[in-house]
C-alpha cells in the first residue's frame, strides 16, 4: 500500500506548489480535484497541462485518481449530459498529464439517504451512461457512498454494483462514512473492497448534535484498524488521505501542517499494521 494526498484539500496554494509540499511531506502520489474552486478542464490549458505533466514526473507521482465533485445523479437530462460531457474532459486531461494508469474519476451519488427506494433505479440508469463514457474513453467511474447522501452505507453500495455488474463502474470508498453510519470497520472494508477502484480515509468525531469531520489522527477513527482490515483484504494500492471542506474553509488552516500530521499518522498506522 501507498499513500497520497488530495488537492481538494490545497484550494487556496498554486497546484504545483501543492504538490511539491506533498512530496516533501513524503506522499507519493496525488488526487486530483476537479471544481470550480479547484480546477476545471476547460479551463486548463495546453501549457498548464504540460506543466501538470512535468511536475508529476519530476516528483514520479501516480495519480490514483480524479475527484470530480457533484452528483451522478442530475435532476434533468440537461444536467446529466453537462456532467457527463465534463466526465469526458477529465478523461481528456488524465490522458494529457499521462498518468500511466487507467485514469479513475470519482463521483458522489447524489440524492439523500431518503430517496433510495424511489431513486436507486433512476441512479443504476445513470451510471450506465457514466460506463458507455467509460467504454468510449478507457476510463472507470468510481462512486462514493456518503453519509447522507442516497448510497451511504454498505448494503446500498453492494446493491448498486451487483446490479450494474460492470467492470468499469466501481466504488470510491472513504470508510469514515460508513463509521459515521455506525458500521464495524473490519466487517465494511472485507464487503467493499471487492468492489474498489479508489479510496479515501477521513476522519471524524460524533458530537452531540451529529458529527464533525476533522483531519486523519483527531477523530475517533481507528486508523490502525482500517489498516490492517485493509491490508487483510489484500488492498494494495493507494490509500488516499481527504480534508474535508469543513476543516480547510476555516480560517486558522494551515495546509502544510495538517497534510504533515495526517500523514505521520497514516504512516504510523501503516507500521503498527506491518505495511
């Protein structure tokens, strides 16, 4: 197992400036972020693409993979081609940067947790044209069942991918969702990681009035149990530390401190686990 970082968490630093920090650090390799507030393909040109391409390979980066904020699941047809069209052209950019590797680009569900029964077919629909644009393009889309949203534990992921059954439609699985949903960590991580393309790992502690996301190592997650669930499942590619918006919108964030910090305890975790 490896260890990267996201550039979700690194809005406010220059992207190559980001991810030198991440090498110092000793990450090695990077999610990138696709959002208005990150970046857009569009708006990436030939010549910052090229600059994404030689960092990558100075630093000898992998690129686990692409998080492409928003819902897979759009209130109209509009909306779905809009999102697959930018689908697309995160596949264009992955190929552009050469990651060497398939690229997987990662996508919520969308929905809330209320709408499963009336929405969860209407969601299979939609992500089959995700995997036609898949097909087309060489890539696999990645879900991500989150807490609250419409697949937000492990029941309703498995339904999902056992009914696509396909290949190039798989799970972006961050197991602080499914502790948020109160499930047991080794138990979850034995059932999804058959279906895993990609993953996160946050961190989280409950509160009084519903929970708070915090960075790796302040939460109550138990990272060395993640770990050696993970490695017991024989998970051995990256593991992708996330920082939720809710820790780098506040004012008194430093990303260079907290990015040290979760990785230190990653890293410990990964010796406690004998990875």
């Amino acid at each position: 197992m490896k260890i990267a970082y996201g550039t979700y968490a690194t809005p406010m630093m220059e992207l190559k400036d980001s991810l030198k920090m991440m090498a110092d650090i000793g990450y090695t390799g990077v999610e990138i972020a696709i959002s208005p507030k990150h970046i857009m393909p569009e708006a990436f040109d030939k010549s910052q693409r090229k600059m994404l391409r030689g960092v990558l390979g100075d630093l000898d980066f992998d690129v686990p993979g692409f998080l492409m904020l928003g819902p897979a699941l759009s209130n109209d047809n509009q909306s779905h081609q809009k999102r697959l069209d930018l689908t697309k052209r995160v596949i264009e950019l992955a190929r552009d940067i050469d990651i060497q590797r398939i690229p997987v680009i990662s996508t919520g569900s969308g929905g809330n947790s209320d709408n499963w029964e009336d929405k969860k077919s209407d969601l299979a629909r939609a992500l089959d044209d995700y995997a036609e644009v898949a097909w087309q393009e060489d890539a696999i889309i990645a879900v991500e069942p989150h807490f609250h949203a419409m697949v937000d534990r492990s029941e309703r992921a498995i339904w999902l991918m056992e009914t696509l059954d396909n290949p190039l439609i798989r799970l972006h699985f961050d197991i602080v969702h499914n502790f948020l949903m109160k499930e047991p960590i080794a138990e979850t991580v034995k059932k999804l990681i058959p279906y895993t393309a990609h993953t996160h790992v946050t961190d989280a502690k409950f509160l009084e009035n519903g929970f708070e996301l915090v960075p790796l190592g302040q939460g109550e997650l138990d990272c060395v149990e993640y770990v050696k669930a993970m490695k017991e499942a024989e998970w051995d590619d990256f593991i992708t530390i996330e920082v939720s918006a809710m820790v780098w919108s506040k004012e008194v964030y430093d990303p260079i401190s907290v990015a040290s910090q979760s990785y230190d305890t990653l890293t410990k975790a990964f010796d406690s686990a004998d990875v």
